[in-house]
C-alpha cells in the first residue's frame, strides 16, 4: 500500500484529532521521545541513542556513505524487533500514524516496511518539528479566551485540595501544578517524581487547553512563573494575573497539619527537610535557618512548619499577591476550616456559589 503523508493542520484538524489513528508511532530515538512526543504516542526507534550517536560520528568522521550503509543495517534489525514485537497480531485495517524529527528517513523507512506489509500507513509530514512548532505558537494566546477563576491563598491552605474538590462536583479545572509534578515552592518537589520537561508540559498543557467549554469557569490556582523548573506560558500568566481572584483563608493549626500530611516524606525524612532548608540561607539568613534546622532535629516539626509559614511564605505570599494579581483586594473570601475532604467539598460549593455572585 502507497504511503499518505499528511500535514500537522490535517493530523490535528481532524474531528477526532490524533485519535483518528490506532496508533501514532514515534520512530526517533528514547532519549528523543523521553524530551517530547505527539500526545499517546508510543516509540518505536529507528536507531537507539548510541546507535544513532554512532552513525552520527561516522557520518561526520568517515563518509555520509558508509555512516547510510552502516544505519540501513541498524534501521532494518531495529524495525524487524518492532514488527515481531508489536505488530504480529495487528488485523490489516490497522492504521498508524508515523512521524520522526522531520518527517524523513526515520519514519520513512519504518512507514515503507509497515506499509509493504499492508497497512494503511501515514507518515507526518515536518515530523514532531512542526508539532513543537505548533504548540510553541499556540502557547503564545492559548488560555487568554477563558474565563478564569483565580484561587489564591497563603500556602498550606488547601488550594490544591479545593482544586480537586471543585473538579469532583464537575467544575473546569486547570492544575497546573499536577501538569508539573511540583507544589510550586522551594520544597515542592515530589519525592520519585522528576519533573517532566519544559517541552512536555507545554504539549500537555496545550493539549488540555483546548478541551476546556470556553462558556464556563475554569479554576486555576494563584502560580509564579516558575513550578519548580517549568516555566508557565508568559500569555496564560498575565491572563491569570487579572483574572477574578478568591481568597481561601484557614486557621495556622489546620494549615500545619495539611502541610504535615501532604510533605509525608519530610516527616519521615527530617535530614532531607533540614537540607532543602538549606537553600533559603541566601534569602532569610543563616541564623533563622538553622533554628528552623534545630527543631527539626529536636523533633519540632509542627513548630518549625508554623514558623516557616509565619516568618518566609506568609510574608512572600502577600507581597506577591498584592503586586500580582489586580483583583486580590477585592476578592471575596472563603474561610475553610480544615483540609478534611468533607470541609473541601462545602468549600467547593461554595467557591462556585460565590464566583456566580461576584459574576
């Protein structure tokens, strides 16, 4: 069966979208894949890295012509691994969508044998360099058409929680902080969960902007620009920036024993607590670190959760919400008693209640 290529405009346009194919094969190296990939795309590398660094280094060292000789070999072993693989119980009507970097010799010599085989195979043309392109122009206005409701709080006051909450009683939510796999602060990073990269939470974040009801709220938590490593969207941050705010508010107690929930892992581990500390030497001083350090080590750790919240994020938190977001001084307020999820869900209800009055 001839080959179809088919453009980015045609593969996304589509009413389906991706889902139009049984499956989109990504024919680039792991490491490649890893980085960045068309939604549910699954791998199936023309050469691995060290066999493509190989054939890089004699394409370049020696000659194009025994570097081609020498990745034919590679190419062709590699596809036979996948045919024997994936592919021995796939009925003819299986229908791939094939893409490598640029749409070239990658994706064409895995889409040559798939489609020799039978199958209705079609190759993307530009490869995932016009899908990057795609999302990086989208990124540029994507979100600015929604309408957003803005939850701001100081931190341990259940956002997150309410977020979850909200999007439970079927509310439009972006987390955008669960997208980063990061609580946002300095000791926000998930223990085991390395952050995706900056390319994969834009394509996971460009995905799920287009599937919200632009006719409805959508809420979204008070972000800096940062997550972590990840940048947010320069356009989507300014959008949320003067976006309708509410303002959470619960109790110190409540707040320190949703944090000591939620950070588990610093309980179970205070040496890795009094090392992450470390880095806010620079903006608070040693002296106040190390006795944040100190009860810690002494066991004190409700006591050093209160103090930090009281003497570095209370203090950041209003600063930047204040500069930040045009509509915090006039935001309603939600009290929420604890970060129980019976509480969260009356906050939720009436979070929405609320929203509907301020319009």
């Amino acid at each position: 069966m001839p080959l179809r290529r088919i453009t980015i405009d045609e593969a996304l346009g589509h009413p389906r979208g991706l889902s139009h194919f049984d499956t989109v094969i990504d024919a680039r190296s792991p490491s490649e894949f890893s980085l960045d990939h068309l939604p549910g795309a699954v791998n199936w590398p023309s050469l691995d890295d060290e066999e493509r660094r190989l054939v890089g280094t004699e394409y370049k060292q020696v000659s194009p012509f025994e570097a081609r000789k020498r990745g034919a070999v590679l190419v062709a072993r590699n596809i036979a691994r996948h045919l024997e693989r994936e592919a021995g119980d796939l009925p003819r009507e299986w229908r791939p969508l094939v893409y490598c970097w640029r749409g070239g010799q990658r994706s064409g010599a895995l889409a040559l044998v798939l489609g020799q085989v039978g199958f209705d195979v079609h190759v993307l043309e530009g490869g995932y360099r016009e899908f990057r392109r795609r999302v990086v122009t989208a990124l540029e206005t994507a979100g600015t058409d929604l309408n957003l409701r803005l939850i701001c709080g100081k931190t341990g006051s259940g956002k997150s929680r309410l977020l979850q909450a909200l999007a439970a009683q079927g509310e439009q939510v972006l987390d955008l902080e669960a997208l980063a796999l990061h609580r946002g602060s300095v000791l926000g990073a998930l223990p085991g969960e390395p952050q995706p990269s900056q390319k994969q939470f834009e394509s996971a974040l460009w995905q799920l902007l287009q599937h919200f009801d632009r006719g409805r709220p959508v809420w979204v938590e008070s972000e800096s620009r940062l997550i972590g490593r990840l940048r947010v969207p320069e356009a989507l941050l300014q959008h949320m920036r003067s976006a309708a705010c509410l303002r959470v508010e619960m109790p110190i107690a409540a707040r320190v024993q949703l944090l000591m929930e939620d950070y588990v892992h610093f309980t179970r581990d205070p040496s890795h607590l009094c090392e992450r500390l470390d880095s806010l030497r620079e903006v608070r001083g040693h002296a106040l670190v190390e006795e944040w350090q100190s009860a810690v080590r002494a066991g004190q750790l409700e006591d050093a959760v209160s103090r930090l919240l009281d003497e570095h994020y209370d203090p950041i938190y209003l600063r930047s919400m204040g500069r930040n977001y045009a509509d915090f001084d006039n935001a309603p307020t939600l009290l929420i008693a604890s970060g129980a999820e019976a509480e969260m869900a009356a906050a939720a209800a009436e979070a929405v209640r609320l929203s509907q009055i301020k319009g």
